[in-house]
C-alpha cells in the first residue's frame, strides 16, 4: 500500500479505480473481460505500487493536468457575463475568502517533511464549499504517488455536524500501512472550525509538525472576514428524489435498455471531514446504472448527478476553466463542458449547468463523449424545483 494513506483512503481509491475499470468497454458495446480486468490490475497497481511521480500525474503546476473536451454536438454561444454569473449573489463567505492559497505557505507545508509538498487545487468550484461557507485544500508529495499529503478543512462551527468533530482523532495513529502514521489538529477559532490532516512515513510526519501547520493557517483566518453559510432561499432547489428521477428518465435517451440506482459500494459511515458538505445538506448525489443485455453481451455505464442547491455565484468558475467548452442545456441559463474535479489525477469530462441560483453536474462514463449526455442532464434539469 501507498505510505500516508489509511486504509480507508486506500479502499476508497482501490473501489474508484476498480469501478471506473469496471464500466471501460471498447468501441461497439461489447464488453472484454480480459482487457477491463487487465487494465484494473494495472491500475491497482499503480495505486498499491506507490511508484509513479505526483509532477508526471498532475503536470507541472499546482492543478492536475488538462483534459480533452468534448465539443458539443450543436454549436453553442460562449456564455456572456449575465449568462455566466448567478440572478441572485449568495450571502455566504467561506474561509479564507475561499482561497486555499491565503491557508498555508508552500514553505509551511514543505518544513513538514523536509521535502517538497505540492498544492493541489480543484479546476473550479461546484459551490457546495461556499454555500457552507467553507474551504478544502489539498498539498500532495511531489516526489512519489501520494507517498504524504496534507489537507485542510475550515468550516463556520455551526454546519459540522456534531458525528463529524467527535469522530477526530487529535495527535498521530498508525495508519496501518507499514510505518506511516496520520496525525490530525483540530479547533475552533472565532467561529471557524479548522482541522489539519497529514498522512505519511512516521519519521517525517509528526504531531508537532500538523500543529504547526494548525497555528499558522488559524493565525490568518482573522485576515479575512468570519466565515459564514449562505442563507437558504426560496428559489433554492430541494432534495433530489433519485429513485423518482430513475422512474423519469427513458434508458433508450442513453442509448440502453434499463435504469435503476447503482447500489453502494461502501460500508463506510460518512463521519469524516470529506462527507461535511453532504452532511450538511450542501450537496447531493444520484448514481444512476445504465444496463442492456444479460450474461457475457451485458453492457453497462453508470451517470453520476451531483446537485448543489444556491451553488451558482461559483459557476463562472466552470466557465472560465481550462478546456471549458459551452453547450447549449435547454432550459438552463447557461452550460458548459468542462473536465472534472480529481485532484490526485487526471479527470474525465462533467457537464456544469445553472439556471443562476443553483448548480447541476452531469458525469457520464469516461468511454462515452460527454456531449452524449446533454439529453438526460435536460432531463434531470427540468426536474428539479425548489
């Protein structure tokens, strides 16, 4: 296993590879066992091995690397600053004005292990941290495949929800993956709740280390205004009903003979800081399963709904993002294709819509153009409601 990882870091990432394996098919919908299961098993591999470089999976800057986009298949207008913007301006201001580079100094970060640590944004922001009113930020080890890595939460204390901070384990635990250990501070100033978070070898990461980390960046938070969760409106949309949104949508407008739900693959409680935003109702999620045949002709794809309700003040985000490309989404009040959010690798492609107060991804398998989507994200569009 990776160092700096948990064990359930590791299965997280082992079930996403294995699952994005999983629906890889060649061109013409008949699926290679062979090929699917060798290309799983090199990308475990990978992730197990620990062996690749973080500079040759992220490319040379602080983002991961650009991803191809999809041109939409009916040309569409480039979105204008109206078009782009939100109709109403959220009133939440997240920590740190939003902006993981105001948290930590790359030398801060760099002194916990004596070797160079880089950040890892997102490409833009879905706006599920904002309407909370908070910030997550990622640095990863530049010299092996998540060798370490540091992450820092900041949140206003009154939308963590409680199973969250009980769940903390303060100082360092041995992370079960042979001499690496995590160690985690965590607080509340003036409101704010910060959590440090630092996976790697034991003989470079240390509790004095993270509560260092924790003094500086809870030193700053008061160079920027309180941090505070946006204010619930009427127009903001409601709950998905995932099941009733199956029942909604013809498989056939996909290209294949049934839907339904993909069950979970997880047993994993959801206590954790990464689970905040879904715990705390800023964002919610359907994954639905496309399905034809049976037995050795089977095919399947599964399409992932993200929805963030009162998210739109960060869709010009999307927009401006490298290898942003619009698509006209009927009903919405703007759209684009943009790659997707991982921050430890590459990405395939989301679709992003707004009607200017709320925001809808649309994430299609990786074999399919993204473009192929737009009919079930006008779909699921038309069926939100507040």
């Amino acid at each position: 296993m990776n160092e700096g990882l948990s064990p359930r870091e590791h299965d997280e990432m082992r079930d996403v590879v294995l699952a994005g394996t999983q629906r890889v098919k060649p061109v013409g919908r008949h699926r290679t066992t062979m090929v699917a299961g060798a290309v799983a098993l090199v990308l475990v591999g990978a992730v197990t091995g620990g062996a690749f470089t973080t500079a040759a999976l992220l490319g040379s800057g602080a983002a991961p690397g650009p991803v191809s986009t999809a041109t939409a298949t009916e040309p569409a207008p480039s979105p204008t600053p109206e078009d782009s913007g939100p109709a109403t301006d959220t009133d939440g201001v997240p920590a740190f004005g939003g902006d993981c580079a105001a948290t930590l100094t790359d030398q801060e970060v760099d002194a916990l292990r004596g070797i160079g640590m880089v950040r890892s944004d997102y490409r833009w922001r879905t706006g599920a941290n904002d309407v909370l009113g908070g910030i997550d930020c990622v640095w990863v080890s530049e010299e092996a495949y998540l060798t370490a890595n540091v992450h820092l939460f900041a949140y206003p204390e009154s939308v963590v929800p409680a199973a969250v901070r009980d769940a903390v384990a303060e100082g360092c635990v041995d992370s079960g993956n042979g001499g690496g250990v995590t160690c985690t501070a965590s607080g509340v100033v003036d409101g704010t709740w910060l959590l440090i978070r630092a996976s790697g070898p034991a003989d470079q990461v240390s509790a004095s280390g993270v509560d260092a980390l924790y003094t500086a960046a809870a030193a700053r938070l008061g160079d920027h205004p309180r941090a505070t969760p946006a204010t619930r409106t009427s127009q903001w949309w409601a709950q998905p009903d995932c099941a009733s949104l199956v029942s909604q949508i013809d498989p056939a407008l996909y290209g294949f003979e049934r839907i339904a739900l993909l069950e979970p693959t997880t047993s994993d409680p959801g206590v954790h800081p990464e689970a905040i935003v879904s715990l705390a109702g800023a964002a919610y999620s359907c994954e639905l399963h496309f399905t034809s045949g049976s037995g050795d002709t089977s095919t399947g794809e599964v399409v992932r709904i993200d929805v963030v309700p009162g998210g739109a003040s960060t869709f010009p985000t999307a927009a401006g993002a490298d290898g942003a490309s619009p698509v006209t989404v009927s009903g919405t009040r703007a759209a684009v294709i943009v790659p997707g959010l991982d921050r430890y690798e590459g990405s395939g492609e989301v679709i992003v819509a707004t009607d200017g107060v709320n925001m809808l991804m649309v994430t299609p398998d990786i074999v399919r153009q993204t473009s192929e989507a737009v009919p079930l994200a006008e779909v699921v569009f038309a069926s939100m409601h507040p």
